[in-house]
C-alpha cells in the first residue's frame, strides 16, 4: 500500500493521510480556490496533525466566502499552537488600547512627566482616529491605517507635529515587535510631505503689555519667564522652585529639546516678579497649574495661551491662503521676542545664543528679527561720502 489514508470519504472536510516513507502527516482538504490539495503538517502525531488540518481547511473556506483577514489567521493559527502544545504556547496578540496603556506605563521611569503626558496625547488621539479598531489586536494594524492617521493629522496640525507623532508611534511598534507582539512595523513607509517653514513674529511691545494686562497667576509668570528667558513653553511651564537661585539671580533648567543644563540670569523684572510670589515656597513647581500638562490639542497650553491673546485683543496673524491656518503669534513667539529684544539692545549672537540655549547660528539667525527702522539706521551709521 503506497499511503495509509486515515478518512472514510473526503465529502469537503479535511482528512490526513501518511506515506510509509514519511514521518510527518500530510492534510488534504480544499483550498481558497476550491481544489482539493495536499499539504505537509509537518507533524508526526496523528492528533496534532487532525487537529492542524482541520485548521487549514477551516481557514479555506473562509477565504473562499471572503472572511479571512490577516487577524483571523492569526487567531486560527494561535489556536493551532495553542492546542498542540496544551495551551503552553501562543501567538494571540493584545489589543491595540491595551498595549498603549501597557507601554505608556512602561515609559513612566524613563521620560519627564510632561514628555509621559505628551506621549499620552498623542496615543489617545491615534486610539480615537481608530475607533472600534483599537480593541483588535495590535498585529492587525497596517501601514494603510497609520497613514489614514497621518493624513487625518495634517489638516489640524504642522508637518513637524506630525513627524514627532510618528516618531512615538514608532517607538510604540518597535517595543510590541520586541516583544512579539506584531511581525512589523507599520509606521516603516508611512512618508510625510516635505514640511513648509512656518516662520513666527516677535511681539510688539504694546502686545506685550496687553497680554501682561490681560494675564494673571500662573500664566502672568509664564508669560514674563518667556519674554525674557526666551525659553520653550514645556521648560518655563515645568520650572521648579529649586531651579531658581533669587538670591544670585539665576535659573538652571534642562532644556527639554537638547537636554542640554543651561544655567540663565533672570532680567530683573522677572526677578521681581518671582520674589513677590516665592514666599516661603523653595519646593515643587512655579507654576503649578501649568506644570505638566501638554501642549498640544484643543485642551493643550499653546490652545490656552492663544485664547489669553484673543481676550487681550492681540491679533494671532494667521496666515491666509493655508489648508490648516497657522497663526504667526503664538507662546513660541516669546522666544522670537527675547532674541530679537536682546538683538535690538546690542546684544552679540554668541551671547544671545548662549542665553537661549541655541547652539546653531543658522538656527538662531532664524529667531532674530530686526524691525526696518533698526536696520534704516545700521545704514544711516554709515559715513557720508560727499
């Protein structure tokens, strides 16, 4: 007998045959196509073998009735390993919601708490753009869907932004993969249009006093460390008493961006203002209310300071003509206003970018801004020559 066929009929339910030749099964059922073929299990136990051909065929039919998808598969294939290794072994995948809240747990120790609550935005809004999706399992996502997001994303917020979401969601697929959790990365390929430069304009001085009028507690602080600290809204926000020396008149912080340690004198008026509010508290944060929230999204910092511009009557200069409106004024504008505040008062570049924490002249350059009068009286210095 040239094979030992372990089926009484074969009516389109798999059965198992063995050649004497061969130690392993070999499964016969009909395929996506609807013809009968055989393939090797690839085991030698005749209950594992049963077990992984009524699988194949299972998984057959559903693609011929137009069900299998790659998480189905997936399932369909756990369950194999699972019931031949008596449930020792499987590859069933977490949900994708579950997973962020596993990670973002995981990243706790390893990032700042306002980096841990950015992170958390920006996972909460691919789980929204997901919706029921977000309860598969993570292995079903596909580059398509991270595209979607990405496209969802451009038409509220800059390309820079989106790149950085990407970057997270990246880093977020690249420890499922660590872990088993998905083959691949879905964010490889993902590409973003090449990102237009948004420049922002400094303030001018009557804004600058509107705003300071308008604003009081802890965005009044915010606006005066950004005004003449020049630094970003994360590493104002998250200052804390112990980075203030107000008897030398310094602070010391570590920029967020660079993580570079950069040590500032504090002007004086931001000096006075500090004294006035320190009282006896040296501990936690200076802005309590501020610190450690994010910065982005409609309940994010940058969207409260623009709402502080707008009740102070201080026009944010949106640029017309763009598919997402970007404003030309914003807290990051403050930086702007610093740099070009010390320009203005002789100030040098190597000076200006140390009190900034830049370390890029070309990138410096692109923050100092010279009104028409400044520069009409650079060349009016200039000798005579009749």
């Amino acid at each position: 007998m040239d094979s030992l066929i372990i089926c009484l009929t074969f009516r389109g339910v798999a059965c198992i045959w063995k050649h004497p030749k061969s130690k392993f099964w070999y499964a016969r059922f009909r395929d996506e196509r609807g013809i009968v073929v055989n393939r090797s299990t690839k085991s030698a136990g005749r209950t594992d073998a049963a077990e992984i051909a009524r699988t194949l065929e299972h998984a057959a039919r559903e693609a011929r009735a137009g069900l299998l998808t790659q998480e189905r598969a997936r399932v369909l294939v756990s369950q194999i390993l699972e019931r031949t290794t008596d449930h020792t072994e499987s590859i069933r995948s977490t949900s994708v919601r579950l997973f962020v809240e596993q990670y973002l747990e995981s990243t706790e120790a390893e990032v700042t708490a306002a980096t841990q609550e950015r992170y958390r935005g920006i996972l909460g809004f691919f789980l929204k753009h997901l919706g029921g999706r977000a309860d598969r399992t993570i292995n079903a996502l596909l580059p398509k869907d991270v595209e979607a997001y990405v496209a969802g994303r451009l038409k509220e917020v800059s390309v820079s932004t989106v790149a950085f979401d990407l970057r997270v969601l990246s880093a977020l697929f690249n420890r499922a993969r660590r872990l088993g959790q998905v083959d691949r990365n879905p964010c490889l390929g993902v590409r973003l249009p090449k990102a237009s430069k948004h420049q922002r304009d400094p303030f001018k001085v009557g804004e600058l006093r509107a705003l300071l009028t308008e604003v009081t507690g802890d965005w009044k602080t915010a606006v005066l460390a950004g005004i003449y600290l020049g630094a970003r809204l994360t590493d104002v926000t998250n200052l804390r008493w112990a980075d203030l020396d107000l008897v030398a008149g310094t602070a010391t912080f570590i920029v967020s961006k660079t993580k570079k340690r950069i040590s500032v004198p504090l002007a004086l008026e931001l000096r006075e203002h500090l004294e006035a509010i320190a009282g006896d508290q040296m501990d936690g944060y200076v802005m309590p209310s501020l610190a450690g929230r994010t910065t982005n999204g409609a309940a994010g910092l940058s969207s409260e300071f623009g709402a502080l511009l707008r009740r102070a009557g201080v026009d944010q200069r949106y640029e017309a003509g763009k598919a997402r409106r970007q404003s030309k004024l914003s807290y990051h504008s403050l930086r702007h206003t610093a740099i070009s505040r010390m320009a203005s008062a002789g100030i040098s570049p190597e000076l200006r970018m140390r009190l900034v924490g830049h370390s890029s002249a070309r990138v410096h350059e692109g923050y100092t801004h010279l009104s028409t009068d400044q520069l009409a009286g650079a060349v009016n210095s200039v000798p005579r020559v009749g």
